[in-house]
C-alpha cells in the first residue's frame, strides 16, 4: 500500500493533472465573451466607457427598497427565506400578470408567468426546450449579444434578419421564410428585442408587429419576445408589445425587473401559453429549484403597491438628458459619413462608420484617446458587419457622454484620413 | 390579404398550435419529478408529512438577516443592487475561502470559489461542463434525487455505489473501476454527499474518503462532493471534507447557505481548483450573467461579521430533539425487521422494510393514514430498491414526528400481515 502511495505521489509529480481531459465537448468549444475581455482594458485610467449596459445606481429607488425589504422581513419572512415553487412566487405572478394586462393589453387568462433569475436564464431555458442541434433559429441582425451566446451552446443553425429604423425587416424574414420552405427547412423560433432594441435602440413598427405575427402563424413558428428596455420611453407614442398581436399563443413574452427596479435581484418573468411554461418550469427544477424568494417577495410588493408605475417616470426623467446629450455629441462632433439611430428610448445608440474602418481593430485607439464602445460585430451571429459599434447613454453622466463622443469622434477622423491617405 | 387572414384564422380554428411540435428532443424526455406530484397529494387534510427536505423555518436567524439587509442597503446598496460578475462578489468569494480554510483546513492557496444559484446551479453547471453523452459518471446508490435530474439531461452511463453505514463502500467503487478499465471506459466524475448524506443521514468515514482520493489518482477521475448538510452535526466528532485530503486538485467542493442562513437567498459556492472554476464561469455567463448580489452581500456580511460561526449552534440544538424524536420512535413503534440509520448529523434518516414491500405503492395507504414519506426508488438511478423510504425530522415538531412515526408503523403492519397472510 505505501509503496503504491509513493507511485502515485511520483507518477503525479511528473505528470500534473490533465484538467482538459475532463472537460466536455461543448465546453470545450465555450470561450469567454471577447467584449468581457475588451472591457477589462477600459477599467484602468481616465476612459470614458460608452461600451456597458449597466443601469444608472442613481435609478434604482434604494428608499423603497428599503421600506419594502423591511416589511417583508417582518411580515413575510417564513416564505422570503424558504425554498419556493419552481414557477415563482404567486402573489408576484398574478400581479405581474393584471399588470402586463392593464399596460400590455395582454388578457390574463391568455398567459401564465414563470419567474425566472433574470431573463438571461429565461433565453437559456428556451435553448433547452426549443432547440435540438441543428434547428433554425433567427435573430434580428445585429441583436442582443448575450442570447446568441446562450442559444448557441443548443447548436443551432441562425439566420440573421436585418434591421432598419423600424426594426426588423419583415419582408426580408417573409422572404427567407419561403427560401427555407423551399429547402424543406422549418423556422422553430423567432427571438426579437422589439422596443429600443440592443444594440440599435431602433423599435419595430406596429405594422410589423402585426405581419410577424401573421407570418409566424402561416409558417408555424415561436416568437420570443425581449422586452428589457420596453418602459424606458424619452419620446414618442407608447406601443403594444408583439406579444397583444398573437392569438394563437405563439408569442413567448420575457420580462425583466433589472431596468425598472435593479438588476441586483435577478428577477425576470416570462409570460406564455401555460403549455410551454408546464415544460420551462420542469426544466428550471433541475436547472436551480426555484428564483430567488427574497427578490421575488420584494418584487411582488414593488408592483402590487403600485411603486413601480410611480417610479417609471422617473426613470425615464433621469435617461432622457442623457440620450438628448448623446445625439447632440454625435451631431455636433462626427465628421461626414457616419450615421447612427434615433431611438426614442432604452440604452444604446447604435452607429455606422463608413465601410472600411474596422471597429474591433480601432478600439485600442479609442482606449488611447480615452473612450471605450462596443464593436458591433460582436452583437451579429456571423461577425458579418465591421463597421458599426453600440454607445451606451444610461451609465455616464451628460458632460462625460459630451466629453466621451468628441474623443471618439476625433479617433474616427483620423481612421477616416488614413484611409483616404 | 384580407382574405388571406381569414384563411388563416380559419385554419388555426380547425387545428389549433401543435405545442409539442415544438419541443427538443430532450424537453419531450424531461419528466416533472414524481416525488412533487406525490407531495402535492400531502398538502390536503391532516397529514403529518416527513416527506420533504424543508429546513425549519424557526431557524433562520431572522432578527439577524433584518439587521444585515438594513446595513446592506444602507452602505452597500450600489453593489447589492447592481450586476455582479458572474464568478460572484469577491468579499464573499474571499470570507468563505478563509472560513473553509478555517474549518475544514481547505488552504485558501488551492481553491478558487464561485458563487452560484444555490449548489443546485451547480450541479447543472458540472453536467454542462463535464458530461458528454455516454461519459460514466458514478453516483451513491442511493443518491439525491435532483443531482440525477440534473446530471440525467446530459445523458451519462450512471453507475451506483452502494452504500452502508459508513458511506459509500469504496471497496465497490474498487472493483467497479477496474470493471470499467477491462471494458476500456473511463470513470469520468464520481458523486458524493459525503457527510449526513440525503437520503440515507450517513457519512463516509475518514477512512474511505481517503482511500477515494487514493483511488481518484489512480483512476483518473473527478470527485464532485456535496456538503450541504455538513454543519448539522447533533453528536459525535466532526470529519474534514474529502477536499481536505486532496492535493492534486480533483475534488469539486459544493457548499450552500440553503442549510446555514436559509434557502431562499439562493446562494450556493463551488470550491475547486481554478482550471475547473474558469471553465464553470464561462458556462454560467450565458445561464445568467450573475449570482443575484443582494443575498450576496447579506451572505458576506453573515460570515465576515461571525454570525455564521455563532448561529450553527443555534440550529444545531434545534434540529437535534427532533433527530432524537425520531430514532426513538422508531425504536417504540417500528415492528421487527425493520432498519433504519442512526444520522450523527443532517436531515434525514432512511428506513429500510423487509423485503416484498414496495413503498411507492403503500404511499396512498399512509396519506390514508395521515402520514408521508419519500418512496426510496427515486434515489436510485436505476429504480433497484423498492423496500425503503426517506424520512425527514427537521420541519416537523417532535410531537408530530413521533404521532408521524407511529402512524407509518401502523401502516408497515399491516402491510407485513397482508405478505404473510
């Protein structure tokens, strides 16, 4: 036995452990997000960072909280610090879903809401239950980094649908639609940020909402709807999600408290036919249990006192300068040629250099100068465009965004002359 | 178009969505756990349910928690409300390396921690991480129930280790990993819950946990130990964590609050080596970005500040009447050829009947006859034992156990007239 010991102990020695070894197929393709990576840069020094998509702390209303969080611990603490049920909490449940009723035009009796720890776990469960390898799945191009990440571990084949002004071109979706019948392929799944969309801020049409709608139930297909950035209007008429446009059930609504309370709790919801959340929820029981207690007791008393319809506005009082401020900068301070959108809310602006500048390779510039955004190839599913990038509004206040845009605007100029040079 | 629509809504009249056209291949599989259908059964009427695996409410240190979260939200609300990283809040990460250190003599210089949804988020991260499909991965037989969910969607080859009082016998594992060498397969992960274990309330002994790690270094696999339970310990001396005896960085360390503060905060942690860790943080970047950070902050002021330290006992001296309770009601009521453990410490005990009772199908006698247990067969992968039951003694009052235990021996009589008549 110890002369074996002793073996070991020198066989080890010579041969550390092989962790590789261990890991699986799919893990071993995982890379960590490359814009994580970029940002890591931005943190030393006196760069203004336009590349976050962090909430302003200054929205988050810690008052509240604070009066709430004590209630709940005096009050309902037996079931804030007890396991709860897969599905969530039922007092918040029902009061998100007479909320999304009255603001939504969203019947209650048509939607059943699962909690869920965040709407990131929400797009990793629709992963789980919607996608075998190899099912086509489209998303808005550019679209929301992180869910590409999350669908992408289900091996699925996108198709990435181009966006203008008014969101999502449907008519392109209607044309790919009928190129995959074609081939004999079906389109399982649909996913859209469809108001203020990251990375483009830009909202789709009412018309469009409606023709998707249309399309997906001729061509049998799931709409997954994000809606995140859905309350932070600075202008414009409100608009009905897609979700008020579907009456045969095909639309998967997700929520999310991280912009309209504090993205510290981790609570999102999703809100669809309960025969597709029957089966999200058997995937959450092995997945985590249950959401949080103590986020979705505070969550539940935010929205049934009604604070949260009081606290949206100001919200939205607190971003609006800083969006003007944003589009003034680019106004003022970029040279011809570069375009970005208008959006009447959210967080991001999105905006196109001329062809030919690369975004990913100026950043180290950018950082140079100070100032730090997000590529925009990152946020397509085939790194196809290289010359756009994605401004965040919501993080830095107005003279840093001024300040953050006259420096990115200089960098921009000196890309321009060295490629007419 | 008109025209069309009517069309179409006369089509979706005719066949409604097909739902389960939908669904991968693998939500078809995924089954909601028969044990929560049973226990939904429980909630009506007068029975005395030692079905679940609740810890008692009246020990979660409340009064504690208050003072926390008002000083939390005070002075730490910019970080307890914002996104975190997803390898978790670092004073945490930082208290419970030295409190593992402290206590279970884990050096700090050998581990890395990441805070995760509970260690049940865990358990899926491992299977995403590790597991490809037909991998041998080895559990306890039995084992706990929701880390054969979780493991199971990753679709291994289980195998199960039989246990006896002293834990899982290694001896078994011995002979079953040269089994698997002849047949040219690799025992990729092995799981344990090592100390208290659920279902059966044993624990390995110091011997074997060592002879496991020999073992692992000579098979060259990973050991996943579970210890949720490892600070409930109501007599004899406490054991140090098969991570302890390990130097070559195999052992996978799963802690949780779930047991020591209270589940609903959904805080859990992995302590492992760093490879493993980084590998874990990138997978669990598209799961959910982040651990929720207001139980993070409270869990890092609970152990930073000694609460920890103290409350144990408290919850100590609660539970172990109640162990008390039971093993003496067993002991009273129990008729003859019935076993059971005697648990130095955890949640549970398990009873084993003469063989020939099935204890799934005497369930609805018991409900019947106002009490509730969990059937043993789901503890197994295989479904191999039919003659045993999980009983837990935490959430139910001493009076209740014992009325509880009393009702169930009634019941088990009568099943044992019924086979010999």
């Amino acid at each position: 036995m110890e002369e074996k010991a002793k073996k070991l102990e020198k066989k080890l020695a010579a041969e550390p452990l092989n962790f590789e070894s261990f890991f699986s197929k799919k893990a071993m393709a995982m890379k960590a997000s490359e814009v994580r990576e970029l940002l890591k840069l931005v943190e030393a020094g006196d760069v203004i960072s336009l590349a976050g998509g962090l909430p302003a702390p200054e929205t988050f209303p810690v008052d509240i909280i604070k009066d709430i969080t004590a209630e709940v611990l005096e009050k309902h603490a037996d079931k804030a610090l007890q396991y709860g049920t897969t599905k969530g909490f039922t007092p918040l449940r029902l009061a998100l879903a007479r909320w999304m009723e009255k603001r939504y035009e969203i019947p209650m009796s048509k939607v059943e809401i699962m909690t869920v720890a965040g709407s990131q776990q929400a797009l990793d469960l629709i992963g789980r239950v919607f996608i075998n390898p190899g099912d086509v799945i489209a998303v808005e191009g550019p679209t929301y980094l992180a869910a590409i990440q999350a669908f992408k571990y289900y091996d699925p084949e996108f198709v990435s649908i181009p966006m203008d002004d008014n969101g999502m071109i449907v008519d392109v979706l209607e044309e790919k639609l009928a190129e995959l019948k074609r081939e004999g392929k079906r389109l399982k799944v649909l996913y859209t940020v469809s108001t203020f969309q990251n990375p483009m801020g830009v909202t789709m049409s009412v018309d469009r909402r409606k023709r998707l709608v249309e399309l997906a139930d001729e061509y049998d297909f799931l709409i997954v709807e994000d809606g995140p950035y859905s309350e932070l209007r600075y202008s414009g008429e409100p608009i009905l999600p897609i979700k008020h446009f579907d009456d045969s059930g095909r639309v998967i609504y997700l929520g999310t408290f991280s912009k309209i309370l504090a993205p510290g709790f981790r609570i999102g919801w999703v809100a669809a036919h309960p025969h597709l959340i029957r089966k999200m929820e058997i995937a959450k029981q092995s997945i985590d249990l249950c959401t949080n207690m103590l986020g979705q007791v505070i969550a539940w008393k935010y929205v049934e006192d009604g604070h949260l319809d009081r606290h949206i506005p100001e919200i939205v009082e607190f971003y609006k300068p800083r969006r003007d401020a944003m589009l003034e900068a680019l106004e003022e301070y970029m040279p011809e040629g570069v375009r970005w959108t208008k959006p009447d809310g959210g967080m991001f602006i999105w905006v196109t250099l001329p062809e030919g500048i690369d975004t990913k390779l100026m950043m180290e510039k950018a950082v140079a100068k100070g100032v730090a955004y997000v590529p925009g190839e990152a946020f397509f599913t085939h790194r196809e465009v290289k010359n756009a990038m994605r401004l965040n509004f919501t993080y830095v206040p107005e003279e840093k965004i001024r300040e953050g845009v006259k420096r990115l605007a200089e960098v921009v100029e000196e890309e321009l002359k060295r490629l007419k040079g």
